[in-house]
C-alpha cells in the first residue's frame, strides 16, 4: 500500500494542469471553443509537457498550474496533428518527470492508471490496458496503434497513462461509451519523434505534409456520408456539402472510411483530387484541391 501511494504521489507531482486562450478569429475557436483547459504531464526532458493536442491546439502560450500551485507560462513548441499530441515548454518552474515506456513493451491485460487534473487538483483511475488496436475517428484522423483503457479518464483530458512502475505509455485523448466507458491513449512513444526533433532543431516539422479535405464522415452500409465540412476548408471551398455520400476517389471505389483515409493521404498537400458524389439522388464529380492541417490550423 505504502509503494502504491508513493507511486501515485510522484505520478500526481509530474502532472500539471492547462489553461489554454486562442483567438476566436482562429479556425480552432470554432471548433474546440476559445477558452479550454486540459491536462499534461512533465516527460523526461527537463521542461516538456506532452499533452493531447486538442488542449492547446491554435495557442502560441497556455498557462500551466503545477501541483505545487505555482503558476507559470509554456510556449507550445509542437503539434503533431497526425498523432494527436502537443509539446510545451515551461518558461519557468520545475516538477519530476515521467519517464515514457516503448508500446510495443506494453502488453493487454497489464494494470494501468489515469491522473487527470480537475481544476484545483488531482484525481486517479485504475483499471488495466484492455487492447492496443487501431483507432479511427470522424475527423480524417486514425491511429494505427492506440491504448484502449478499461477506466474512464477521471478530469480534463491529455493526462498520463501510467503502468504499475509509473512510467507513461500513453496520453488520455477520448472517453468512449460502448459496452461500458473506456478511455481511448495515445501512445506516449508516438510523441518522441517530436521531442527528438524540438531538442535538436528547437522545432518539429511532420516528415511530409499530408492531403486534407476538411470534412468530418462516417461509414453508412459500405458507403462513406459527410457529416459536415469545416469552415473556409478546401472540401468547403470546392463545393462539398454535409450529406453528400461519397462514392469514388480518383477513379477509385470507396468502400470504408479507412479507405478513404489511406487514399486521401497517399498524397500531398495541395494535390487536387477528383471525388465522384451522390447528393439528392444525382452523381456530380468535384475537383478538390487539397490543403494540411498543419495549413489550415495554423
């Protein structure tokens, strides 16, 4: 009991909370809202919070509570769009670091907790990791390795994932209601690319630039429907509208939402992509001229 304890107060001590401002002008606010607070955690490389990147995203600073109380200020230095996660270094203040743990080293059934901040404080969730497996989401957005955890997370997402020894393999992103609640990690080592890249370069570029439409989707009986289209986003700008059914790209059937991502991103940003459409019972070909994330977020 007492090792337990211990564990957990050092894991609380690495952990920090986040307030995040973004400009309501920016494509971000529109989405996530202006005004978002989340949780992070210290990693191993003195003065680097790794948070989901949905806290932070649109931000250039983000204000950071440590445990101790102490308040201080962090650029964002990273974003990776593709794995989810954001980099910030504190301007000032210090707090012990996680050490982060290789994925392919975490195996399903092993013990695991959340720490999450609530505000003005810490809480924890135990269960064990149930599954690495892909993950898709709605929003053009696909791990090809993600943590499935048997609790849900117990505060503000982008908290630490933590084995029994404490070490961090993953970043809690989305609470799932499906046969229970879970919670949805993204592994902690998908972010040392990043790391490695800001302590060297003092920046990170992705290693390409991938094509992005803009649009939010589900599968619908072997067919792919649009939810919706971002605001001001190439499949907004080129004429795609919410409840159109995808039926082709570049020639090509679509038969799943995976495939449409794995064809969207075989590409470049700015490659133009011809999608065939179905939109009140018509078929119409568009031409769509592909921006990134990185692009349009900013």
């Amino acid at each position: 009991m007492n090792a337990s304890v211990h564990l957990l107060h050092r894991a609380v001590a690495s952990t920090v909370h986040i307030r995040a401002e973004v400009p309501r002008g920016h494509p971000a606010a529109r989405i996530l809202g202006a005004e978002r607070m989340g949780t992070g955690a210290l990693i191993a490389w003195g003065g680097l919070v790794l948070t989901a990147h949905y806290v932070v995203l649109g931000a250039k600073e983000v204000e950071v509570v440590l445990q101790d109380g102490l308040s201080t200020r962090a650029e964002v230095v990273a974003i990776d769009h593709a794995v989810g996660i954001a980099l910030l270094r504190l301007l000032h203040g210090k707090a012990p670091a996680l050490e982060i743990r290789a994925l392919e080293d975490v195996r399903p059934g092993e013990d695991a907790f959340i720490v999450a901040s609530v505000g003005d404080g810490r809480r924890a969730s135990t269960g064990m990791v149930m599954a690495v497996e892909p993950f898709e989401a709605f929003w053009e957005y696909r791990l090809e390795r993600s943590l499935l955890f048997t609790a849900e997370s117990p505060g503000l997402g982008g908290g630490p994932l933590l084995d029994s020894r404490g070490r961090m393999i993953g970043i809690s992103s989305l609470s799932i209601l499906q046969v229970g609640r879970f919670t949805v990690a993204i592994p902690a080592s998908d972010a040392l690319p990043a790391v490695q890249a800001v302590l060297q370069e003092g920046r990170f570029q992705p290693a390409r630039s991938r094509a992005w439409l803009g649009i939010t989707c589900y599968d619908l009986r072997e067919h792919i429907v649009l939810a919706g289209v971002l605001p001001d986003s190439p499949a907004e700008r080129d004429g795609l509208q919410a409840g159109d059914v995808l039926a082709t790209l570049e020639d090509e059937p679509i038969e799943s939402r995976s495939a449409l991502y794995d064809r969207i991103w075989r590409h470049e940003s700015g490659a133009a992509l011809r999608l065939e459409i179905l939109r009140d019972d018509h078929r119409h070909t568009l031409v769509v001229h592909t921006s990134s994330m990185e692009t349009y977020f900013g």
